[in-house]
C-alpha cells in the first residue's frame, strides 16, 4: 500500500477568498497546500476593472504575508464591459482569465450576463488574445429544474458561443453532470473542465436525505450517484482536459444555518487529503499528481510548479479542524462522511 505521496505542489483553478476579516482568516488556508489558484471576482461590488483587480490582488497578499502564494486574478463579465479594457489588462499581466456568470446563477451573480449576445465582442476579443473563459455553466429560467441547470446550458448556451466562437478558449468550471463529462470529451481543443473536492464526494442524497444538510449545499447543486461516479471516472481517468478547481467558497455559519442557507462548500482546509483519499478509492492514486499539478498548468499556458508536496497515509483517520474561525464569524469545514488516512506533512 501506498503510504507517501510526493506531488507537483497543486494549483487550485477556481477559488473564492472573499474580502476583508472573511478573506484575512481564510486565505492561509489555501496558501498553505496550493501555489496558485484563480481567483473568483464575485465580490460585491463585483470586480469589472483591471484596477480593481489588482487592488483586490494586493489585498490577497496583505493577508498572506510572507507567503509565495500566487492568486491569478479574474475579470467578472457583465453586459457591459469593456474588450478593450480586459485586453489591456491581461497585457499588463493583471488577470488571467474572464469569468462568466448568467445573472443570477449563483452568489452574487447580479450582475452578470442575461443576454449573451451582448458579450459577443468580448468573446471574440479572449479568443483573438488567447485569454480563457471560465464559465459558470447553469440556465437560470425558471421553467429548467435546478437539477437540469447546467445539461440544458450546454445546449442552449454554451455551444451555440462555442460554435459561434471556435477559438475561444473554455474552462467549463464545476462540473457534475455525465453531460458535462462528454460534452467535454467530445472536442479535442480548446475545452477544459474544473472537478471541485466536494462533487467527488456527495450526491445529492447527502444534502437531502434525513434533513437539510446546509453545508452540502452548493451550485451548482450535488446531482445524482450516476453524476457523482461519471465526475469520479473523469478525475481519475488521466484525461488532461479535467483538472482540480476546488470552488471552495467560505459562508460564516450564520449565512449556511438559516432559512435561506448561501450556496457553497468550504474545503481548503484539507481538499489534498481529501483528494488522496478519493484516488486512492478509486485505485488512481498515480493520477492525483497530474490532476492537480499538471492538467490545470498546461491548459492556462502557465509553467508547472517546480516545488512539491508531501502527503503521508495513516493507519488511523486523520482528525481535521471542524470550524475556521475568522473575524466575519466560524467558517464550517466540509465534512466528507467518511475517514481521511491522508495528511499533508510538508
Ligand atoms: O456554491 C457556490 N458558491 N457556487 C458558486 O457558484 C458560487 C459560490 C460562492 O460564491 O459562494
Ligand atoms: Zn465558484
């Protein structure tokens, strides 16, 4: 049995450290396992400008000092921006993608896009410029099931900006659907997907099931077994057109335990013991390196990290923090229901 695990340092392509106390009492968390990671701008305000970009850069470092932590920096898309001005700022090197919301999806999605036509021209500006397009991927009518979200996006959304812009570049983020799986599979080039932590783990008999589990809940939403397997099998199979966006996304407790509990997971803390327990079910612990340390690198045009991390299995479960405190209030740390063996040991 495999007992030592010694990985390319990971890169996380799909993160949100928030603002202020939540962003201060988080951000080590990932800075502590990961060198890099894409920074979601679903802030409020949302971040649309290269300056305000790299403000909340310089704020990410304040709150990580004497880190080398690397946040790649993101764009939120609304109607009306500018492909002027997010040309400009990936020239200086500011951001590394363009994020796609339709408004409404998610958190703080407000301003996001309803009418896609209207970001046609930045779509041809990324694709000219070779900037990647990371694309929440869920329809918000009201007449589509949430369980159906992100299949009916594919058909009605996403291929039609793929076939009307070939040469944009798509990282379809948060994946979990058998849909999602091979629409992927199905082009060559210029398609990528993130896989976060905790769709690996739950189905959505583990938000539903016996009560409400408020922190399982995400978006989008856990779907069924099936889905959960088809996310499993993609992660694992080597494929490099799938790589680790862990979508860890902190709500204080008081925001996720109330009669309209905020979308997301929280798993930075322990996402690569997680991980290794997950590929090691699946008998693909070979593969872990590649999923987060190579797949995700290549597909950004970035250069894979020349450090490393040590993972080691125990014979008994490894016991993890249940709570993060920050100064916005706890932040409740996924629990995935079953033993960790896997820790980080440096
Ligand atoms: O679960 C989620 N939480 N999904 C998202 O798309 C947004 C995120 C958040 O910002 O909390
Ligand atoms: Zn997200």
């Amino acid at each position: 049995m495999t007992r030592t695990l010694t990985l390319t340092r990971p890169d996380d392509f799909h993160l949100h450290l928030r603002d202020g106390a939540m962003l201060n009492g988080i951000a080590p968390e990932s800075a502590r396992d990961f060198a890099r990671a894409i920074i979601m701008p679903n802030l409020v305000p949302p971040i649309v400008t290269g300056a305000q970009a790299a403000a909340y850069r310089d704020r990410i470092a304040a709150a990580l000092p004497g880190s080398d932590f690397v946040p790649l920096m993101t764009l939120y898309l609304t109607e009306s921006t500018d492909p002027g001005d997010v040309i400009a700022a990936h020239k200086s090197g500011v951001i590394a993608a363009v994020k796609l919301y339709p408004a409404g999806a998610t958190t703080n999605s407000a301003s996001g896009v309803r009418d896609f036509d209207k970001a046609r021209p930045v779509f041809e500006a990324l694709a000219e410029a070779g900037i990647p397009l990371c694309v929440h991927g869920e329809v918000t009518d009201d007449d589509v099931d949430i369980f159906d979200r992100e299949a009916v996006f594919i058909d009605r959304v996403l291929d039609p900006i793929r076939r009307a812009t070939p040469a944009l570049r798509v990282i379809m983020e948060h994946i979990t659907t058998v849909d999602a799986v091979e629409y992927v599979r199905s082009h060559e080039t210029g398609l990528g997907a993130t896989i976060t932590t905790h769709h690996l783990i739950i189905n959505r008999n583990h938000i539903l099931v016996g009560g409400i589990k408020p922190h399982y809940y995400c978006l989008p939403v856990a779907k069924r077994e099936v889905h959960r397997l088809a996310l499993v099998e993609a992660a694992t199979s080597g494929d490099p057109r799938f790589f680790l966006g862990t979508d860890s996304a902190p709500h204080s407790d008081d925001k996720k335990e109330c009669a309209c509990c905020a979308a997301g997971c929280f798993t930075a803390t322990h996402t690569m013991p997680l991980l290794a327990e997950v590929f090691e079910r699946a008998e693909a612990l070979d593969k872990l390196d590649a999923f987060t340390g190579h797949f995700g690198a290549d597909f950004y045009g970035l250069a894979r990290n020349d450090t490393r991390l040590r993972l080691q299995r125990s014979d008994e479960p490894v016991v993890f923090p249940r709570k993060i405190e920050t100064g916005a209030g706890p932040v409740t740390v996924f629990d995935p229901g079953f033993a960790v063996h896997w820790q980080v040991v440096a």
